[in-house]
C-alpha cells in the first residue's frame, strides 16, 4: 500500500501543474480564516463577521466543512489530470510492463483520492480547532468536540466526489472532456429533479429520489449552515417565517454516498480490465 502511495506522489509531485492546483487547494483551505478579518465601519454601523458566531463551538465544524468543500473541484482537476496524463504519456502501459496489475492500479489511485480526502479532513479538522479556540464563545470540552461527525461527513463526500471524478478519468481518458461530462452529469441531475417535480412527485417525494443520485447524495451529506445562525433566526421570527431543518447529519446518506464509492470503483476496476491498453 504504502508502495502504490509513493509511486502515485511521485507522479503528482513531479507534475508542476498538478503542484501548483494541490498547494493552491491547501491555501484556500487556510483562507477561510481570513474570513475572521472581514469588518464592516460604516458610521455608527459596526460588522465584524467572527462576532455574528460563525466560530463557535460546535457550529464551526458546519459551516467550515460546508465552504470548504467548494474548493475541492481544485482536487477533482488533478485527479482527472492524473488519469489524462497516465493515458497520454503512456505510464498505464509501462506500469503494467513492469509488473503493476490493472487491480493494483486502481488501488493506488483510489488510495490517493482517500489520502486527499482524509488530508483534507485533518486540515480542516485543525484550523477549525485554531479558530474555535480563538473566536467561539463556549469551549467547554464537551461542545468543542460535539458535532464531529460533520468532518465524517465531509471526508465521505470528498472520497465519493473524487472517486467520480476518477471514474469519468478512466472513462474519457481527457480530462477537458472528463471536467466538461461531470458539469453535464450536473445539468442532467438538475434537469431530471425538475421534470421529476412538474410531472410526478411533490417537493418532498422529489427531494427523497433525487437523494439516490450521486451528485445531490454528496451534496445532502451537509446541508447549508446559514440559516442555522442566530441572526438569521431572529430575523426569520420578525417577519413571521419559520426555519425548521434538519442540519445533522443522516446516517442513509452516509451508505447511500458509500455505495456509490464502491460503484465508481468497481466501475473503474471493470472499464480498466476490459480495455486494450
């Protein structure tokens, strides 16, 4: 295992735009910090976004792993660029010259989409901590560590929107065309929760189906913590509305985005074995 991980850092590391994208991931992940910077002086008015609570204990781990997981279409570009070079370069077929299986050599580019997934996870994991420590209002021990299971849900949606991205890899073997058939499985999605909804089902029954498609199962994983905070709460009872989500996360979209892990994988492993390389 650990083998097949340095051959695949190698590759990476040895390919300067694959460099540049993971060290600008990791830079945008420390930036949410930056977010602690933002104030607003307008004449008596004054903002400061780390006092309206988006630091505190426990709702940091919601709301970092929720922004955070924008960033990683920078991950999916070298994940899809891994593949592209693999098959333009001709790596795949010397690989398995020198005696790599084609079993092998999906386990190490799976064992890579796990690495930056759980890379991804700890840093998030720790500058979260360091900003919590900081900025939130409670840090008892039992708080700080409540709601972890938001990182879980993060380092699950990370593994199944790599693995994805690895498939279509494999699958298209170009990653321009392999980044442009995952924004079209994007609009397919979008298109078919929309005729599901006008013709079929009501809002909710719509939701329960589209919760089985791989793209909305990784993105249900966490929901949006915006309006979990107080302000907006507040304002929400002004005017007479009333916010009743549920932001924790479910246990059925966990196995439903694992499932589908094991589908792309294995998809990966069978499009690979069948091919003539």
């Amino acid at each position: 295992m650990v083998r097949l991980l340095h051959i695949e850092f190698i590759k990476l590391w040895n390919n300067r735009f694959s460099r540049v994208l993971i060290i600008s991931y990791f830079i945008l992940l420390t930036s949410i910090a930056l977010i602690a910077a933002i104030k607003f002086d307008i004449g008596p008015v004054k903002f400061h976004l780390a006092d309206q609570g988006i630091f505190n204990f426990p709702y940091i781990w919601h709301f970092n792993t929720f922004i955070t997981a924008i960033f990683k279409l920078f991950l999916a570009i070298v994940i899809v660029s891994m593949m592209a070079n693999e098959y333009s370069n001709k790596t795949i077929k010397q690989n398995l010259i020198d005696g790599l299986s084609k079993k092998e050599f999906i386990a190490s580019k799976f064992l890579t989409v796990i690495s930056f997934a759980l890379v991804s996870t700890v840093f998030v994991f720790v500058v979260s901590l360091i900003l919590g420590l900081i900025y939130s209002d409670y840090n008892e021990l039992s708080i700080i560590f409540s709601d972890l299971e938001f990182l879980l849900a993060f380092f699950v949606k990370l593994v199944g929107f790599f693995s994805f991205c690895l498939f279509l890899g494999i699958l298209v073997k170009r990653s321009a065309f392999a980044l442009g058939f995952l924004i079209l499985w994007q609009i397919i999605e979008g298109f078919t929760r929309g005729m599901i909804r006008w013709k079929l089902f009501d809002e909710e029954t719509t939701d329960a189906i589209m919760g089985f498609f791989p793209l909305n199962a990784m993105w249900n994983l966490i929901d949006e913590p915006f309006s979990r905070l107080g302000a907006v709460q507040t304002v929400a009872d002004q005017i007479g509305e009333k916010i009743a989500l549920d932001y924790y996360v479910e246990f059925g979209e966990v196995l439903i985005v694992l499932a589908w892990i094991v589908i792309f994988v294995y998809l990966s492993y069978a499009l690979l074995k069948k091919r003539d390389l």
